[in-house]
C-alpha cells in the first residue's frame, strides 16, 4: 500500500506529530451546502436545516394514541371486601370469647368436683379412730346398730315421741361407750358444720352447756348420796355391832 512506508517502525512519531500541528494550524470552518452570504451585521443568520426529519404532524383521520385512564381519586368508604373482612374478625373474636369462657367454666367445674371428692375422702379418713388406740369400726358399729334395734323394738307400743327418741339417744350411748374415739371426731366434724350457722352454734352450746351441767350436778348428788349411804352403813354396822357386844 501507499501508506505503508510512514508507518513504518522508525517515522511512526514523527509522521503523528506533523499532523496534529497542521490540524492546530489550519483555521476552522463550517461547510454548508450551499456558499454562505457575505456576513452582514444587521441581519441574523438564517436558520440552518436540521439533519432529521421532523416527525409528521397527526391529521384529524389519525388514531391518537390511547391515554392512560386517570386513576379515580380514593375515597375514605370501605370496599365490600374490608367490610367482609371485618365481618370474618368479628365472628372470630365472638367464637373465641365464647370458647374461652366456655373452657374456663369446664376447668372452674372439675377443680370444684375434684376439690369436693378430696374433702369428702380427707373428711372419712378423719373420722377413723388412730391405730394407737386398738378401736376397730367394723364390731363397734355393729353393736350400735343393734342395741338402736333392740331400744327400737322396746318401745315400739309407746306414743310416737318415745319411739322416735329412745333408738338414737340410745344409739348415740352405745357409740360413746364402744367407739369413744370416733364419736368424738364425727362430733367435731359435726361442730365445724354448725358453726356456719349461729343460731345453730348458740344452741347447741346452750343444750350441751345445759347438759354439763346436769351431769355436773348428778355426780354431785351422787356422791352426797353415796357418802350418806356409807354414812348410815356405818352407822348401822356399829349398832349391830353394839348390840351384838351388849347382848354377849
């Protein structure tokens, strides 16, 4: 080629430099399709062409592209499907409510029967006489059963007072006088439910405070009368004796 010897190894600077200085040398100049006018300062310049075509102009027959439909301004009312959803929330929080405290009555109600079964089994279990004491439950009760059979049998042609009275006092009797221990602790079971009524308290007080008292005053007579007994023995024993004696 014929540019082959400037690019050569040994010229490709200088060759590069020269150029440069020739395009900085040479003045600058716009080409025009035309040759320019002489400059004149009162008139503009005219308006040069622009390399691009404008796009044509849209005539009435023409389509005009499709807008993009104007977003409706939102509104402050709730759309059926946040009305549904509130809707759906409320049941949920009604069932929920009403299975809550449907659990809470069902645990209230087993705690109340499983608190009643373990007082009723501790209650049993209290009455029953300690094994120091050598009571058995199961003669003792059956000789109270019988002698209420028999004192009911006794007086079962006497008016309706007696026959109603005599078998449970006799009863009551012969439970102290077998079961001591265990008369005991169903009296005191007894108390604990009497003392949540008063009026029932104050008279039980006053009836057994009544019935100490004439226990009280029997064994006070019987001894005077059991020591006025020994007394007139006495007495008469040393007559006899005297007697005896003065007739020897």
């Amino acid at each position: 080629m014929s540019f082959r010897p400037i690019f050569r190894k040994g010229l490709a600077i200088p060759t590069a430099t020269a150029l440069f200085a020739i395009g900085a040398v040479l003045p600058k100049a716009t080409l025009h399709a035309e040759s320019p006018s002489p400059p004149d300062s009162s008139e503009k310049p005219p308006s040069r062409k622009p390399i691009y075509d404008s796009p044509p102009l849209l005539t009435k027959h023409s389509n005009p592209s499709p807008s993009p439909p104007e977003s409706s301004p939102t509104s402050n009312s709730p759309t059926p499907t946040d009305r549904l959803a509130s809707q759906i929330g409320v049941a949920r929080l009604f069932l929920h409510g009403y299975a809550s405290s449907a659990e809470t009555s069902l645990n209230n109600t087993m705690s109340h029967i499983l608190h009643l079964e373990s007082s009723f089994t501790s209650t049993i279990a209290s009455l029953a006489p300690p094994p120091s004491t050598n009571e058995q439950l199961l003669p003792g009760s059956i000789y109270v059963l019988v002698s209420a059979m028999a004192s009911s049998i006794v007086t079962r042609n006497r008016n309706i007072l007696l026959r109603a009275s005599v078998p449970v006092a006799v009863g009551i009797g012969a439970g102290w006088v077998v079961l001591p221990h265990t008369m005991r602790n169903v009296g005191d079971l007894l108390w604990k439910y009497e003392e949540r009524v008063p009026v029932v308290a104050e008279n039980h007080m006053r009836v057994r405070g009544a019935m100490e008292e004439g226990a009280r005053q029997g064994k006070i007579h019987w001894r005077v009368a059991k020591e006025w007994a020994e007394k007139r023995i006495g007495e008469g024993r040393e007559t006899l004796e005297d007697w005896v004696s003065g007739k020897n």
